[in-house]
C-alpha cells in the first residue's frame, strides 16, 4: 500500500510540473484589457507619460486603475495590477483611464517593461529623439498599443478652438481668430499624432474630443 501511494504521489508531481509548463505556454492567449497610449505634457522640460486606458467600458466612472510606474537610469517601469472598484460607485459604462509620469527624458534608447498582474512581462524599447517619441514590442500581451510613435509639439507652438452655442456670436469668434493670426504664422507639421492633436492630411488639425458646443 506504501509504494502504491508513492506512485500516485509521483504521477501527480508530474502531472502538476506539466501543467505549470502549459499555464507558461498559454501566455499568447491574454486578452487585451488595457489601451496604451503616448502623451508628452508639454512645458519648459517635457514630461513623458504613458497613458492608460481600459478596453472595455467600467459600470462605475471613478473605479480607479491600479498601477505602479518607476525609473531606474534608463530603464522604464509600468506594472498595471488591477482594476479597483469605487466603493461609492458614480454610476456610467464608460472607459476609465490614468497617466503614469516619468519626466524629463533626453534623446536615446530606454528598455520599457511592462508588467501585467505580476504575471505576464512584456518587454520593448522607447526612442526618444528632438522630433519623437517612438515605441515598440516583439509581442503585446494583456494590452494594445494605440499609437507608437508621437511627434513632438515644437515649442512656441500655439493651437485650439473657439466654441460658442449661439450662432449670432460667429463675428466675434472670427474677430477673435484674426486677432490671433496677426500676431503668429501658420505652421506646417507633419502628419500624424501629437497627443493634444492630430495633423491628418492637407495640414488639417483634428482634436483628441470635438468641443461639446453647437458651433465651433
């Protein structure tokens, strides 16, 4: 009776490192949950930050993503745990989203990891140049990658809108944008995304959101 439990013992000590070699072999098939996204927070010295957002839409506006984000010399750091959910539930069905932050970057190559869950690792690499931020991966496991290049906004640069719900203040909205051209020059950018905006083709600007006005 002894041996014979022994070699039950044994097969299920097989049985269990098999699995564990299959649970490692399933990692391809991770759903994505999050949106990646590039931002620059724009001042006197840039501040570069990954945006995050999730995939499907939260029943509560204020759940909060759970997150940690680090530096270490050149290496980058994103460790995306949870979703927490709001104890005072603000009811909505809408994407909720946060910003990891790591400053001030100069031009070079920085190794990015990230972390889903403690779990699964994704390993990539972020250049960085005077005109670019661009971001790659082998494999993107548990997230997609909404743009990986985001062109930088020259400084000086000023854009924008004006909005009005009254279709009788088009004088002064225009008065208002000839005052601003007096003072500037058009600018020509490439195409392409900028993170407060995108410049498509034909030198046409188009915003992240469309003001929440009648006319603009």
């Amino acid at each position: 009776m002894r041996n014979y439990w022994l070699i039950i013992f044994c097969l299920a000590g097989v049985a269990g490192c098999q699995l564990s070699k299959d649970d490692r072999g399933t990692v391809t098939q991770v759903e994505p949950e999050f949106n990646i996204d590039l931002f620059e927070e724009l001042g006197q010295a840039g501040n570069f930050q990954i945006k995050v957002q999730t995939i499907e839409n939260q029943p509560c506006t204020n759940n909060l993503i759970d997150f940690f984000s680090s530096r270490a010399g050149t290496r980058i750091f994103l460790d995306l745990n949870a979703i927490e959910q709001a104890d005072d539930c603000l009811v909505g069905n809408q994407p909720i989203d946060t910003m990891a932050s790591y400053g001030f970057l100069s031009n070079g190559k920085y190794p990015v990891e990230i972390t889903l869950k403690n779990t699964v690792l994704n390993e990539g690499t972020l250049e960085v140049a005077d005109e670019r931020y661009q971001l790659s991966f082998d494999n993107k496991y548990g997230f997609e990658i909404v743009h990986e290049e985001l062109l930088r906004v020259p400084a000086r640069t000023i854009w924008g809108y004006v909005a009005y719900s009254n279709q009788g203040a088009s004088a002064v909205a225009d008065n208002f944008l000839r005052a601003i051209e007096d003072g500037t020059q058009a600018l020509t950018l490439p195409e392409g995304y900028f993170g407060h905006f995108l410049i498509q083709d034909g030198q046409k600007l188009a915003l992240p959101q469309a003001p929440e006005f009648s006319f603009f």
